[in-house]
C-alpha cells in the first residue's frame, strides 16, 4: 500500500507540472443513453453554436426536480430568447432510472434527457450533490457550474446565459 | 515510507526543474475534481442511538482529482475516516488512496487499469459503484477492456472488488455484450422499433476448503437482456441465472438461483405510465461467499419501490431480497392542462406509484429435509406462485400545483407496510402507517424564498407517531433552516423524544458550506437547494463540498 502511495504521489507531482491554467474545460467523453435505449458519447453534445445548460438530476431529487420543473414553464422563452438548450442528465440507477421517462413525459419537459445509470459522467464531472448545473458557451467550453437549486437560481442562470450569448465572458 | 518520500523528493525537484518539458508533452490536459468533508462533534445520545466517541470528533473525507489529456485519462481519490462519522462500518476506519486508475481510450477502444465501476445490463449479475454518503464502494480493481464496433459494444474485465481498505478473495471475470440491432443494416437505421439485445457472463473464482460442504471454486452467473422501443411504447426485460452457490445469505444451500425483470412503459407528453415485476430466487451473488450484509456484492438486485425524498416517508424503506422476492411497481404521472377547471391557472402535476413486495413460493425438496437446509437443495420454488408473506407495500399519491407567481403547493399522502423481521432482521409487529405531508413555497421576492415542509406519521406499531415541520429561508446562495422532529412514542414502550435541529448554509457556484446544530435522526435529508443522505447525530456538524 505504502509502495502504491508512493506511486501516486509521484503521479499528482506530475500532473500538477503538466497543469495548463490557460486551457480551457471541454467535455469529458463518456457514453451515456437516451431514453430510447441509443448510447451517445457526451463529447456530441452540440447546439449550433448557442450556450448549452447541463443539469445533473435524478426522480428522487425534490430540488432537481424543482428546478427542471421551474426552468420547464420559462423554457420557451429562454430558447426564443437566446437559443440555449438544456440537456437534463439523470443520475438515476437502474432501481429508479424506470421511472425517468415517465416524469419527463408526465411533467411535459422539452428537455434533452439522457442516463447516466451507473455514474459515469456524473464522476467525469465531478459531481457529487445533485443538482449540479453546467454552463457551456457557444464553442462547447465550460465556462460556469452550480450546485443546489433554490428559488431565483433561474435567474441568475438565464442572466448568465444571456451575457454568453452577448459575447461577454463569465466565470465561476 | 522512506522510499516514497525520497521519491516524492525526486520527482517534486524534477517536474518543477522541468516543467516546461513535462508541459509541453502533456500540455493542453486538464485537472479536474472534487472534495469533500464531513465533520461531527459529538454529544452523548442514547436515545438515538450516538453515543459520544473518545475522539469527541469524527471525519470523513475525500479529494479526487482527475487528468485528462486527449485520449489519455487519470485519477484518484484519497480517502480518510478519522475516525469514521458513527453511522459508516467501523471498518472504515483509515486513511489512504482508496481508488486509482489510468485509462486509455479512442472510438474503438476503451482501456481501464485500476479501479473502475462497472454495470452490466440492469446490474442483475454485475454492478460496482459508489455511495460515498451511505458509505458504499465496491469497486473493482483490476483491467477492464471495452471495444465498439457498429452498432456492438463488448467488455472484459477482470478484477477483484474493493473491501473497506483491502480486497475481497473473489477473482471476478467478466464478459458483456451490447447490441443495437438498429445499427447493424443501414436499411433498418430509421426503423420505427428500435431493438437492443443484450448478454453478459460473470464468474467469481475463489478457493474452497470447508471441512464439511464440498463447494464449487468457480460460480457463474449469466444473463440476457432485450429492450424495445416503439413510438409512445417501451419494454425491457432482463433474465439471469447463476449456478449453485451455497453462501452464508442462503444458508448453505445448493439450490441454483434465477432472476426475472420486467418493464413496460407508455408515455405521451403530459402523461407518463410504467409497470415494473420482478422475481427474484436465491440470487445473492458475491465475491466472498462468507459474506452478508452490505459486503462485497457482485450483482444488484434493486427494490423496486419509490425512492422518496421526503424524511418521514423514506422512514420505512424497503431492503430488496436477492434471495428471494416478487414484486410489482406502477407509476402514473399526468399533468391536468393550465387554465383548467382542475389544473388551474399553471396546471397540476399528478403522481402516482403502488409497489409490493412478496415472498417466493417454497416447498420441500422431500418429506426428510427442512426447507433451506444447509447442504442440500433448499427447497422447490412453482414460479408463478406467489409466497404467503408480505414484504412490503407502498402506495403514495402527490399533487403538485403552481397556485401563482410566488406560491407553490404539494401535498402527498402514502400508505406503507413494512415486514419488520424481513427488513429489520427482528421480531414482529409489522408497521403499517399512514403518512401526509405539505410542502409549501413562497417566493415573495426573485431570490428570496421560505418553505414550510409539515409530514405526519401514523402508526400503532414500532415507535408510534412522528411529526415534523420544518422551515425555511433562501437568499440567494444562503440557506437557513430549523426542524423540528418529533416523536409521540408508545406508552409503555417508546418514551416521546423531540430532535430539534438548526442547519445554515452557503453555496457559491460549485461550493458549498453547511454548518448544523442539534439532534438528527438517520435518514434523507432535502435542505438548501441539495438532498443527501445522513447518519444518526448530535452535536455540531459541519460540511464542505467543491467541485473544480
């Protein structure tokens, strides 16, 4: 064990030598699946050009399920407004992943919706509460991110959104 | 230790000296990750059960860290548990890299070395993942090779699984196969029906030396998968065997195991339906057949009931039998158009679920041997023939509704049963328990919200009736919030006992503190905009997660 940490410390060292501030964050590729059972890798994740939102959810999130449900009545709006897309990704396993379809259908989202079953984007990004909200601007670079959603956390992010689409530049 | 820190010494003079270099042969990779920590003083308790520690404090903790670079990935995560917070396996107790891997990948082919986690199908034979907050990891460590090629995804892997902080004696190899029947012939690629068909084989290889039972070294399971989609219609459908296994969870018994699940949905927009059945029959598969409990599984027999957010409905959970269960789940979610007599000026969200969980039929084998006794064939299952006992049951109904601009209404009401002796491990009474809760928002300015949350439990068994009400006040990325549980217990029995708790927060982009006083009972908790599940406490707790 000890031999391995070694190991690793060795590998950290280099990593952080190699660390580049100046590049900017893309989207890891993983594969995950549409709700019609196709497996799609997330470095496809496009929107001509415009601003993407990506939100981690799942059917057990009372927040997540709040802020999908929230952003759904102003979705219109927004991509008449802006273009932006939002691609909700469920972090659902397969005891309740069953019932993702049926909530994005019986709540009427507009949503793109994929599973991420066992994990693996969600680990990719980083997550580990959900919600967990990406900003991505028109070149697919990730450029904001939010954990937690309360009322009012829509607005910040289409304010955001709209400043992208501006051309301006945001950060966290 | 010696070694590596002479070696941390080396390497820390050689990237920095040449760091240029290592730039340029790795430059335009990235570093991402996330931590986070959890720490607890502790007061005596007895009545929750938290007893106060010598260590006064208790942390748990990680910081993971990934590389990437074009195809080329990295990672790792340390882990301490110092000690671990009272609620997680003692076991736990230690501090160290618990997870590592490099990756190589391109269209074709996928490359895993170290620790990954993996799911096959459902998960029904193979499934390694991680709970960080319920103290779950069971990943495997070892190689994983994936290979794609139109429309076919193949998978190989061979590992042993993470136990605590060494490893389990089984040796998992593993094959998958993915198929999307769809892609195969171009003249199908726009087909109405979508179809993907699916197998996996899994063997576990661990040494056998008992003294009394003649065990079998090599376990298989394997299982076939379909999925169908077809306009507003789906299908799904998995079955799984696995060979004789006698184990400590089935006593010893020779009996092979089968496992059948089934899914069939129907949704349009505004309406979502789905009907779900399973049964399962001695299919407890893991990589040390001494093990029991949350140890060491290999395959993942899910409960199929609602996973409920809200703390007192998520009282009485159901704990999935991989030994033996049949069950049936229904969803039905509906949205009463806006501007309707019924759905109002926003329209209403409806939603409804009913799940039951039962036992197996079991017969004996022959007149001389006691249903499931060690060292013999357990007993005989008809396989339509439902068990005599209940599991569990669960109907719930929840209305959502948008009442203006600023308010939000949900009610929901639940009816449960809960088998105590199968979900619990002791005596009888079962519970059976109504439940109703509100959950109210104001929003009386764009940032600033509070949420009143009110449930009721009723119940004459276990602890009697609970009450809870919680208030809220959200500013922006500020949370405050108090909650007050409480428990009217049996007389004779349960003495009442009141668990009042004040929590605040703050969370900025992809950080968040909490900070929270008081007596908290295990359970899900759904405060500041997060859910997340928590362990039994009282004291003074605080809580820091990022993401970067």
């Amino acid at each position: 064990m000890k031999k391995t940490q070694g190991l690793l410390f060795l590998l950290i060292l280099i990593l952080m030598g190699s660390f580049t501030t100046d590049a900017k964050r893309t989207l890891p590729k993983v594969d995950v699946k549409t709700l019609d059972g196709k497996i799609v890798n997330t470095s496809s994740f496009q929107n001509n050009g415009n601003p993407i939102i990506i939100s981690f959810w799942a059917t057990w999130c009372k927040p997540c399920v709040q802020e999908l449900t929230t952003i759904a009545d102003v979705y219109d709006d927004w991509r008449e407004e802006t273009g932006v897309k939002l691609i909700a990704i469920s972090v659902d396993n397969s005891r309740t992943s069953g019932g993702v379809l049926p909530l994005v259908n019986g709540k009427d989202w507009d949503y793109e919706v994929y599973l991420d079953e066992n994990g693996d984007f969600k680990r990719a990004m980083g997550v580990g509460l959900v919600p967990h909200t990406f900003l991505l601007n028109g070149k697919g670079e990730i450029v904001w991110q939010h954990t937690s959603f309360t009322e009012g956390s829509e607005l910040e992010l289409i304010n955001l959104v709209r400043k992208l689409k501006k051309g301006e530049s945001i950060s966290n | 230790m010696k070694n590596s820190l002479r070696a941390f010494l080396i390497v820390a003079i050689m990237s920095f000296g040449s760091k240029a270099i290592l730039a340029q042969v790795l430059g335009g990779g990235e570093v991402h990750g996330s931590f986070q920590a959890d720490a607890q003083y502790y007061k005596k308790d007895s009545t929750i059960g938290a007893d106060a520690i010598p260590q006064k404090m208790a942390v748990n903790a990680f910081f993971e860290m990934r590389y990437t670079n074009k195809n080329f990935e990295a990672g790792m995560r340390y882990e301490l548990f110092m000690p671990p917070l009272q609620g997680y396996d003692s076991r736990w107790k230690g501090n160290g890299f618990g997870y590592r891997f490099l990756r190589y990948r391109n269209k074709q082919i996928d490359i895993t070395a170290g620790n990954f986690y993996e799911q096959f199908g459902t998960g029904m034979i193979l499934r390694s993942y991680q709970e960080w907050n319920l103290g779950f990891d069971n990943s495997l460590d070892g190689v994983r090779v994936k290979y794609k090629v139109k429309g076919i995804t193949l998978t190989a892997l061979a590992a042993k699984q993470r136990y605590y902080w060494s490893l389990g004696p089984g040796l998992i190899r593993g094959i998958d196969g993915q198929l999307s029947v769809n892609d195969l012939i171009d003249k199908w690629a726009d087909a109405k029906t979508r179809v993907f068909l699916g197998y996996s084989f899994v063997s576990r290889f661990q040494t056998a030396q008992d003294p009394i039972f003649k065990l079998p070294e090599n376990v298989a399971a394997q299982a076939a998968r379909i999925e169908l989609y077809r306009g507003k219609y789906n299908f799904k459908m998995e079955v799984g065997t696995k060979i004789n296994d006698p184990n400590a969870s089935n006593s010893m018994i020779y009996k092979s195991g089968n496992a059948v699940m089934a899914e069939f949905g129907y949704s349009k927009r505004g309406l979502g339906f789905s009907i779900q059945a399973e049964r399962v029959d001695n299919m407890d598969f893991r990589s040390n057949r001494n093990s029991t409990g949350f140890d060491l599984p290999v395959g993942y027999i899910p409960a199929m009931t609602r996973q409920h957010a809200y703390s007192l409905a998520a009282m009485y959970p159901y704990a999935s039998q991989a030994n033996g269960q049949m069950g049936l789940q229904t969803t039905l979610i509906y949205k009463l158009k806006k501007k309707t007599l019924l759905g109002g000026k926003y329209g209403t969200s409806v939603n409804i679920n009913y799940s039951i969980s039962n036992s197996i039929n079991k017969s004996k084998i022959n007149d001389s041997t006691a249903i499931g006794q060690a060292g013999t064939l357990g007993y005989k299952s008809d396989f339509f023939k439902l068990g005599d006992e209940k599991y569990f049951s669960d109907f719930n109904i929840k209305i959502h509704r948008k009442l203006s601009r600023k308010w939000n209404v949900s009610l929901m009401y639940m009816n449960v049963f809960y088998n105590m002796l199968i979900n619990e491990g002791h005596a009888v009474p079962n519970v059976k328990a109504n439940i109703g809760i509100a959950d109210i928002w104001w929003k009386f300015k764009p940032y600033n919200s509070l949420h009143l949350e009110l449930q009721s439990l009723f119940t004459k068994q276990d602890q009697g009736n609970w009450s809870s009400a919680m208030l809220e006040y959200n500013n922006h990325g500020f949370f405050a919030a108090a909650i007050l549980l409480y428990n009217q217990g049996i007389t004779g029995q349960y003495a009442s006992a009141y668990y009042p708790y004040a929590t605040m927060g703050y969370t900025h982009s992809a950080t968040r503190i909490t900070l929270g006083y008081g007596r908290q009972r295990e359970g899900i908790v759904c405060v500041g905009g997060v859910c997340r599940a928590v362990p039994a406490s009282n004291g003074l707790s605080l809580s820091i997660n990022s993401s970067f």
